[in-house]
C-alpha cells in the first residue's frame, strides 16, 4: 500500500488497530528480559598479553575474564590443545573469529563453495570448542560484484540455510558480523544483520555487533543493540577513535551501549578486539577492564 499524507492520519486515527500490530508493539515497548544481562568479559588470543596460550589464560582469569576469543584459521587442528588448555579453569571459548577462507557472497560459485566448506569445518570445532558462535563477514570491500539485493537474497535463501543447519547440528552458531563502510559496504548496521537473521530463522544464524563498528555506523548504541535484540550473541570491543585498548582514547564510553545491553538481558561475552598504543599491555587492558566495570555499573 503507498502510504500517503492522508492514509498516514487515517491510520493514526485508528489507534487501537495499529497497537495491535506486530511491529509497532514492539517498536513502542523496551524489552522485558527474562534474566538480568552479565557483563562477562572475553579477550581475543592475540590481544591477551603472554607468549603461551597458558599464560594468556592464567592473566585473563587473574583479571575475572570469563571468555578467550581464537582465530578460527586452522581451529579444526587445535581443538584438543584448547581443551586442554582451558582444563580445570573457569574460563571458556567465546565466540571464534572468523578463519574461514573465499567469499560467502561472491558472485564466484567456487569463491562460495570455498567459504562453505572452509566455515563448516570451523563451525565443527566450534561446536566440540562450546563456543557461542563463528564470526563471519559476507564480504569486504572489492570481493564481491553482486549487487546488494542479489547478494542478500543469496545469503538468506542459500548460504546462511545450509551453514546455520550445520552450526545447530554442531551445537553453535554463525555470528554475522557488521563492519564499517571503510571495510565493507554490504552489512554495516546491527538493525541489518537483525532482519537478515529473522528472515532466515535458523537456531544456527545469529549476529554480533562491534563498539568500534558502530561508532561509525550506528547513531545510537543502545538503540543498535535493542534492533539486535535476541539475535544478539557476540560483542567486540576497542577504543573508539583509533581501534585501541578501550580508554587508551580521550572520551571512551560505552555506558550507551551496555544500557542496551541490559534491556536485551545480554548473556553473551563482551570481547576485547584492539590493539594497544602503550606499552605496557599488561597494565592496560587492567585499566581498561576497569573502565568497562564502571561504564556497565553507570549503565
Ligand atoms: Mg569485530
């Protein structure tokens, strides 16, 4: 139906008929969550100081970390050393970053075919890891020459199907990641990534979203993360201005976002994915996790 000035007031009008709707009940509420939201902190591997996996563990736990965030490039090949690492210890796998290889939305069928069959074996370890999910970019900037409407029709109808199939049978999921224009122009918003997993509603197809994204993209954290709402299983974060240790920028803020986080009940981890301007990594990321605590206590 085109919606003109008129049939705009007409339907206003009818107040309780439009309550009644879907969408709009859902647009006027905040959610309701079942159980109050976790700050449960997880760092990605090459971002936790340490030269050993063992290291690395034993300095994230000392600092209450709950989540430790691998590469999924050759995961299928390590999962018995991060069994083993993680023995005994209170903190688990969060979500796996990426690793797969080809482009899920090439306009190539064996670039696809590629990144199928390369996130599968990922997904699998996923699965035997307990991991929250596989992190996966439909494409970077220049991977692809579909056009947006081919490529998401694409992912939703064949791609996300057949992976997010695999991922539940694994007892994981897919994470689709936003990004920012500067790396990708296809997914960029967490609103997008929410109505691509609806649409598909699969168990095995969720999102994530990245502070460092959506500083970017995002005109409002919070409202970002209620769009996510339950889709939502991944968070990255880094300092806002230049993709560092959060607090290693002047301003660096996330209470915004962790507010939304609350109103979605947030289960998942919340993961360090930056680098580091100073030197003493150790001493910073101690600060850092200090300001998320405060940011999370004010939101
Ligand atoms: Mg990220």
């Amino acid at each position: 139906m085109k919606v003109n000035r008129r049939t705009f007031f007409t339907l206003a009008g009818m107040a309780g008929a439009v309550a009644a709707l879907p969408h709009s009940a859902e647009a006027i509420s905040l959610p309701d969550p079942a159980a109050p939201a976790k700050l449960r902190l997880s760092c990605q591997e090459g971002v936790a100081p340490g030269k050993t996996v063992a290291e690395k563990l034993d300095f994230l736990e000392g600092l209450g970390f709950e989540g430790f965030e691998p590469g999924g490039g050759g995961l299928a090949g390590r999962v018995e050393e991060l069994q083993k690492a993680l023995q005994g210890r209170k903190i688990k796998i969060s979500a796996i970053c990426a690793g797969f290889q080809g482009v899920p939305i090439s306009e190539k069928e064996a670039e696809r075919k590629k990144a199928i069959d390369t996130s599968k074996e990922i997904l699998t370890a996923a699965g035997a890891l307990g991991s929250t999910g596989m992190i996966l970019v439909p494409a970077f900037n220049g991977q692809t020459t579909l056009g947006n409407k081919e490529a998401r029709e694409l992912l939703v109808t064949k791609i996300l199907p057949e992976l997010g199939d695999h991922a539940a049978q694994a007892g994981t999921r897919l994470l689709l990641e936003p990004l920012n224009r500067g790396e990708c122009f296809f997914l960029r918003q967490l609103a997008d990534a929410a109505s691509i997993c609806r649409d598909v509603n699969n168990p095995g197809i969720a999102q994530m979203g990245d502070f460092w994204h959506m500083t970017i993209e995002e005109t409002n954290d919070m409202g970002a993360f209620i769009s996510a709402g339950k889709y939502l299983h991944h968070v990255h974060i880094a300092s806002r201005k230049t993709r560092n240790m959060p607090g290693e920028d002047e301003g660096d803020n996330y209470t915004v976002g962790f507010r939304g986080l609350k109103a979605i009940g947030y289960q998942d981890f919340v993961s360090f994915e930056c680098g580091c301007k100073g030197k003493d990594r150790k001493q910073i990321l101690t600060d850092a996790v200090k300001l998320i605590k405060e940011n999370w206590a004010a939101a």
